[in-house]
C-alpha cells in the first residue's frame, strides 16, 4: 500500500508543503524588512506573491509611476522574492551607470529562450561584457560608418518612391510598416550584404523571421511571472531552451549565419559588412583592457550569430520607433517639419546626404532628440549589483534588481517642463544630449555601440522623404497619441495613422 494514500502520508504532506510555504513566507519578509531598514522605501505587498497582485491590476509602468510619486526618488518591491529597486535620482544613477559601474554590468533578468542569446553584447556580463564590447567598438568607428552611406542613400530612395505613392493615392499610411521595412532593408544591407528588399517583397525568408524575433513565445508571460516569483526558476526555463525568443526563429538565424560564415571563410567578402567586420575584428591591446589578455582575442561563432541577431532586434525597432513618432510629431507640428526642410536646403542643396554633411543638420538633431525624450524605444532599464554595494547611503544587495524608469525620468516635469509638450530646442544645448536624465540610449559605459548609426540612417532617411512629401494628419490620427504602458519597448496604443502630401 502506498504510504501517501494514508491518513499518515497525507499529513506528512501537508505538514511539508505548509512548512515551505512558511520558509519562503519568512525568508520573503526578512529581505523586504531589510530593505526598509536599509533607508529604501516602498509598498510591503502580499507574502509570498509581494506586489505582484498590484501590479496585474494596474501595470507596472502605472505602480512604479504611483509608488515614485507616494515614496519619492527611490522605491523598493518585492515581486515575488525579487527585490526590485526603482531608481530615478540622478546622482544615484550616475553611480550605478558610471562612478560605480564596475559592480553594476548585468542587466538583472535574462530569459532569452536559447543559450547562444546570452552571448551577445547586451546580454553578456562582467568581463565577458567587457571583451565583446572592447572587439565589437572598433566595428562602429567614423570609418566604417562613411561606408554605410551608399547602401543607407539607396534603401531611404525607396522608402521615398513608396510613400510618394502613397501620396499619389491619398491612402492613409501606418508609418511603422513603411519605416519597419526600410530598417529592415538597411539591416540586411549593411550587416551582411544581402539585398531582401522587404518595402516590396514581405514573403522573403529572412525578413518573415526577423519580424518573428519580436512576436515572443506564448507561454513567456506564464515563465516570466514564474522566475520573478521563484527566481531559480529562470535557471530550469534557460535549461529547458524556454524563453521570449521563438526556438524556431532562432534556429533559421543559426543555420542562416553559418552558413555565411562558411562561405565566407572560404571565400572573403570584399565589402565591409558587419559581418565581415565581426569576423576580422580582434581585442585591441590597450591599458583599458589589460584584465583581459588571456580571454580570447576574437569573436567566436556562437558570439557572431548572437551579435548577428542582436543587430536585427535592436537595428530594426529602435530606428524604425524612431521614424515612426518622428513622423507623427512632425504632421501634428507642421512649423517644425519645414524648419527641417529649410535647414536640409540651406546645409544640403540637392547633395545627397552622407555621413560628413549630415552633421550640419543640427535641427533635425533636436527634434530626433526630443522624439527620443518624449517616446524613448525602450520605457525601461535594469542593473543588478555583483556584489553588495552602498551608493550614496542606500544599500543595494547583491541579487537586486536595480529598475531605471526611462519613461517616467522623460516626463518628470522636474528635469523636462511641460513634458507633454513636444519641444526640440531642449536639445538646442550638447549637454542636455548627454544628461544621465536623458537614456534613450542608455548611458555610461553600456551605452548604446549603435547610437551614431541609427542616428545617421533616421537623418539619411528623413532628407530623402521630407525633399519629397510631408506628413499631415487625417480624420483618423489620434491627437493625443496615447502611449501603452506595457513594459519593453514603447508602443502606441493603437496604430498610428498618416497622409503624405507630395512636395513635388
């Protein structure tokens, strides 16, 4: 006779299962209590679950908004037996993003899906972080930025043609679809050599998975909401390949690169494609680097597929993010769309637009910036600490999560006035670019390698478009845009809808 199906077995159960529940009960109050004595404020939640509950109901972006409020710059809760602490102060950001930057590399939370999506830049920590970033830096130089120029010119000349045919047919446009297919375009071009042409073939393999890269697995609500309850959790769904990206997608993206990596072994690209870079580059020996001599000097396969990878993810969303509120801003503002158009005809003339004379353009900098204040491509970011760490009299443990509210800093009426007003000569001054209030790119060390790049592709872009339409609202353009407060990348509500009026 099984002993569990006795009235002996079933008690011995029970007596276990509640015995677990108490142990994780009390371990849960013990670090939130802590937290509090260690001067960190905030919610005390449920046991077990923490503020979990509060923020199904209201949203993470609307609880931490409303607990900054209540609490002030700093805010502790718990979800689950994570300890989060939401950091907005500047002088405490600028510890953790630079000052103490040493003991803050890791982002906090990773569950990629797949092993080899822990290997790229943005994933990597400590000195792996460091090695990949210090080989992969040199790829993004001035030099190698002026031989994107041509591929660049060439894509936003379609980009132009197809909404110039929008205008032709008076059709009402999403602009993120027209947007999304050019960035996919230059991706491909730049990256690897590759001419998909998505504006006009959508069917094309590798543009039908990149945009998979950004559709996550069903089930990765239920993994996440798991591994924030019960962290080790997140080491069993990283065993088990169980993550945001799809296994189906990430696979195309492996067997796509090695190949191209075969065949490029064999036969050296004479175009300097970021592929080709990766492959070429190695770790430079430099004093800032000198921890890492006996770390390997190049790149690995796995390390190149999931820059690979990483280029897609973060090469398309953010640019295309960029140009599609870019345009919405300039059709509710018309003034600042031809003030843009003055400043390309009196710095340009009929010059096509390359990486030297677009620097002219410093208008069109402030409104790119504002753009990035008021809708930042990312609402969030996150820190963890190697090791305990107190900054500025707050203690911060090892195993926290240190939350940046990107959002929240850009609308704070604290450090931008009239925050809802969408106003580029904010950025008129260099410093306000690189203000620790300003993280659209990150900031300090981790800054964003693609900054100049996705920057110089929105600037190529708009000249061409803005030489040959203009951007107008229609009945069905939402003013005011409103926002989604879910967390990760910022999106509209609901999408977002335009004319284009030809100028010629």
């Amino acid at each position: 006779m099984d002993d569990t199906n006795s009235p002996g077995g079933w008690g011995m159960t029970v007596a276990l299962g509640c015995g677990i529940i108490l142990l994780v009960y009390i371990y849960n109050s013990w670090w939130v209590r802590r937290l509090r004595k260690e001067g960190v404020p905030g919610p005390r939640g449920l046991p077990i679950l923490g503020c979990i509950p509060h923020i199904i109901r209201n949203g993470v972006q609307e609880s931490e908004d409303g607990w900054l409020k209540q609490y002030g710059d700093v805010v502790g809760w718990a979800s689950g037996q994570q300890l989060n602490v939401v950091i907005k102060d500047p002088t405490l950001l600028k510890e953790v993003f630079v000052k103490d930057f040493s003991h803050f590399t890791g982002r906090g939370f990773n569950i990629s899906g797949h092993p080899i999506m822990s290997k790229h830049v943005f994933a990597a920590e400590g000195k792996a972080w460091k090695r990949i970033r210090a080989i992969l830096s040199p790829t993004f130089s001035t030099g190698k930025m002026k031989l994107m120029n041509e591929d660049i010119n060439r894509c936003s000349k379609t980009l132009a043609a197809n909404l110039e045919d929008a205008a032709r047919t008076g059709k009402v446009i999403n602009p993120k679809e027209y947007f999304g297919a050019f960035t996919m375009d230059v991706i491909a071009a730049t990256a690897f050599s590759l001419d998909v042409d998505s504006q006009t073939n959508k069917d094309d393999p590798l543009v039908r998975n990149a945009k998979g890269l950004f559709v996550p697995r069903k089930s990765f609500l239920y993994i996440f909401s798991l591994s924030t309850i019960f962290p080790p959790f997140k080491y069993l769904f990283s065993w088990l390949q169980m993550g945001f990206f799809s296994g189906e997608v990430i696979e195309f993206f492996i067997r796509t690169v090695k190949t191209m990596l075969k065949d490029r072994r064999q036969t050296p690209s004479a175009r300097a494609d970021f592929l080709q870079l990766m492959m070429n580059a190695e770790l430079e020996n430099t004093t800032d680097n000198s921890d890492l001599i006996d770390m390997n000097k190049t790149l690995s396969t796995e390390e190149i597929i999931a820059s690979s990878v990483l280029f897609f993810v973060a090469g398309y969303e953010t640019t295309a993010t960029l140009l599609q509120f870019s345009g919405y801003e300039l059709a509710v503002n018309p003034e600042i769309q031809e003030r843009m158009l003055e400043e390309i005809q009196n710095a340009l003339g009929d010059a096509q637009p390359v990486y030297e004379n677009i620097r002219q353009l410093t208008y069109m900098d402030q409104v790119f910036y504002e753009v990035l204040r008021k809708y930042p491509p990312v609402n969030r970011l996150s820190r963890s600490a190697s090791e305990d760490r107190v900054i500025n009299g707050i203690t911060v443990r090892k195993g926290y999560r240190i939350v940046i509210p990107v959002s929240n800093i850009h609308h704070d009426p604290k450090f931008y006035p009239e925050p809802e007003a969408f106003k580029p000569e904010r950025f008129a001054d260099r410093a306000a670019q690189n203000s620790v209030t300003f993280l659209s790119f990150g900031f300090g060390p981790r800054l964003c390698l693609g900054l100049r790049l996705a920057m110089m592709e929105a600037k190529i872009a708009m000249v061409h478009i803005l030489r040959n339409v203009k951007f107008v609202t229609c009945a069905d353009t939402q003013i005011p845009l409103q926002i989604s407060s879910r967390p990760g990348l910022t999106q509209p509500k609901q999408t977002i809808s335009l004319m284009v009026e030809s100028r010629n």
